[in-house]
C-alpha cells in the first residue's frame, strides 16, 4: 500500500488502534462530506512547503491561501497550488487579515515553534480547525494557552507528529496496549545526528524552539507517552551541553546534547539521548525500543520479542515517519473536520509530550547563565496550570 493509493477508507481500516480516535467527542462543528476542505497555510518555510505538498495529495484538502512575513516563501506555496490543482490563491503577510477576508473550514501553522501559541490561540478562537506543527510551543505558559483554547473551541486542534498517522507504528502500540509484553518496564530511545552543529537558523534559539530536544526529539517523546497510555511522568532527570562552537551564539543558545530519564509512578522508565553533530556515523540514527514483564518490542523497526518465543514483525506496514505518514496525518485531519472526531495527535496528548521535553529543558538548562547542566525535576515544577 503505498502513500499515493492510501485512501482515506483504506487508512482508517488499516490504522488498526486509530479507530478510537475517530469516535471520541463528536460534538465539532463537521464539514460537509460533499465539500473540500478549505485550508490557509501560515508559516512557508522549508517545513511549511514541504507540509503543503504532502496535504495536496489529499483529493479532500484545499489550500486557498498562504500567509508569511516573506512574500517569495507564500508564492512559493501559490506555485504548488498552481501545478496540483490549477488554481490561485491569495497570499498575505498579517494572518489576521487573511483569517477575516478568507472563507475558511481551518488553518495548517507551520511557523517558527515559539511562534505557534501566538497564531493557533487566535485560530482556534476563531471556530476554524487548526492543524499545527510539532511541538506544542516553546514554553509552559503558551502550551497552556493552546491546551485551554484547543479545550473550548468549535474547531479541532491535530498536532503534527505524524508517527500517531503511521500504520506500522499504530500496530507495535496496540500491541503493547494489548499486553502482547506486559506492564511496560523501561524504555529506550536516542536520536544522534551526524556533520557540524546547525550554526545559523531560530532552531538554536531556546526562546524560539525550547531547545533541541524539544524542537526535535519530542517526535520520540510523543511515541513514548504514547506507550504509556499517554500519561504524564512525575520525575525527570536531565543534563546537556552545548559542545558545538558557535561564532554568534543566541543569548539563550540551544544545547546540541543532552541525556535524559523520565519516571512514571508504575515504575517504568524512558533513558533518551540526543546528540547533534560531531558523531560517528556508526552511532547515527534513532532508537525506541519498549521493555516489558513478558517480551520487548522495537518500535521503530516494527518488531516484537516474546519471551521464550519467536520474534515477528508487528505488520506488514513498515514503521516510518516520511512521506507516507504525513500524507496519513492530513487525511486523518480531513476525516476528523468532516465527522468531527478528535484525532490521534490532539491538544491532550500533544500537551503531555511537549511538556516532557520542557520538563527536561528546565531541569538541565540554567537560563541565566546560558549554560547546561545536571538537574532533577517533577511534573509539579513546571509549573503548568492545565
């Protein structure tokens, strides 16, 4: 089945535990089946362009506008338009303007992430349907912002960590959620990339992107509270650095390493690291590998190992975040508007696992001598309201 014929009937009858997703809450506002759904895209970037090309193979999704601070970047998102579909599009640089002249079912923000809070409050106060990028925001306050907004609105709100839309992945979850390895004991994770250190670029900026760990491995983050019925640890320890030489360093600069433990009252444990450049491609790569009384099972590669009996792949699906999942999150984002569900990746679990990676954040960066260190933090610490 590949990403192209992946039709949305046949997605939810693959999706296997998606199936919940699209019978929780019904009381949205739908959008009509016989209409396409009518999307403005805020933030063109690399990732906003990317996202959009995704979103247009879905034959129920329409882009009718594009919004950014750079106008080169929204025409760039009109030519997309233009090739796929033969039409064009309005672009704007205030969201707000576009937000009160467009007809619009919802809205795609693909800004910056310290960034998001500020546009998706303001959409979803609007009754539109909101589909966000990864992670939540940058800081407590804003997650909690979104968290009551996404709460009280007309709209729904999907988050955009597409390993929630990926079949193969859904299977090794419901497996686990099953008991197919019993009470979960420990998890394992990392995410180690290779070259030089990004210098440039807002990633680097903690207040723009909460750091690395979390502008990045929440994705990880979000697939291991996943694992955990989506609940929250109470405990985190957590140390980073910052190895990379910068010639202009932010203010409040990002580490590019850090290794972390979260605790969950159940006893189970997630050890994770994060390290960006300067490693040796043989220690490149991801990890997220799940531990439990009766067996173990590797969620990125789709493969589970009784105890005592053979190993087996989870699905015929192979586990993946590329293409073929965020075709899928956008066709379940299409499917949730029309009936008014509430996705897979929503406002309350999104909240959990971008409020893991602050949690970390906090415990090991000391804000106000921009520098990385060892520290233990609770859930209570963060200091979120929601």
């Amino acid at each position: 089945m590949t990403d192209q014929n992946l039709s949305r009937r046949n997605f939810m009858q693959a999706s296997m535990i998606g199936a919940s997703a699209f019978t929780i809450g019904m009381s949205k506002p739908a959008v009509s089946a016989n209409d396409k759904l009518r999307l403005a895209w805020i933030g063109c970037g690399g990732r906003g362009k990317y996202l959009a090309r995704r979103a247009l193979t879905v034959d129920d999704i329409d882009i009718v506008a594009a919004c950014d601070l750079i106008q080169q970047r929204a025409d760039q998102v009109v030519e997309y338009v233009q090739e796929e579909r033969g039409k064009k599009i309005n672009t704007y640089v205030d969201f707000r303007e576009m937000l009160e002249k467009e007809k619009l079912d919802g809205v795609a923000v693909v800004t910056e992430v310290g960034n998001h809070g500020k546009v998706v409050v303001p959409v979803l106060e609007a009754g539109l349907h909101c589909f966000s990028e990864k992670p939540m925001d940058a800081n407590v306050e804003m997650v909690d912002k979104i968290t009551l907004a996404a709460r009280r609105a007309k709209g729904i709100y999907q988050i955009g960590f597409q390993r929630r839309s990926d079949v193969g992945m859904r299977a090794g979850i419901k497996l686990i959620h099953e008991g197919a390895i019993g009470d979960v004991n420990f998890m394992q994770g990392q995410w180690h990339w290779g070259g030089r250190p990004q210098v440039g670029g807002w990633v680097g900026n903690v207040d723009m992107s909460g750091g690395k760990l979390t502008e990045q491995a929440c994705h990880h983050m979000d697939l291991m509270s996943w694992v955990m019925n989506n609940t929250a640890p109470t405990h985190c320890l957590a140390v980073g650095s910052i190895t990379a030489e910068y010639k202009n360093p932010y203010r409040h600069q990002a580490e590019n390493m850090s290794s972390v433990s979260w605790w969950w009252p159940s006893g189970a444990i997630l050890s994770y690291t994060h390290l960006h450049g300067l490693v040796a491609e043989e220690f490149q790569g991801e990890k997220s590998w799940v531990m439990g009384k009766d067996g173990d099972l590797d969620l990125l590669k789709g493969v589970i190992y009784p105890r005592g009996g053979e190993s087996r792949k989870v699905s015929d699906e192979e586990p993946g975040w590329g293409d073929a999942s965020v075709r899928n999150e956008f066709v379940e984002f299409a499917e949730c508007c029309r009936s008014g569900a509430t996705p897979t990746g929503n406002h309350e679990t999104g909240r959990i696992s971008t409020l893991m990676t602050l949690m970390a954040q906090k415990a090991m960066y000391r804000r106000d001598q921009n520098s990385y260190g060892p520290g233990m933090i609770t859930w209570a610490e963060i200091g979120s309201t929601t």
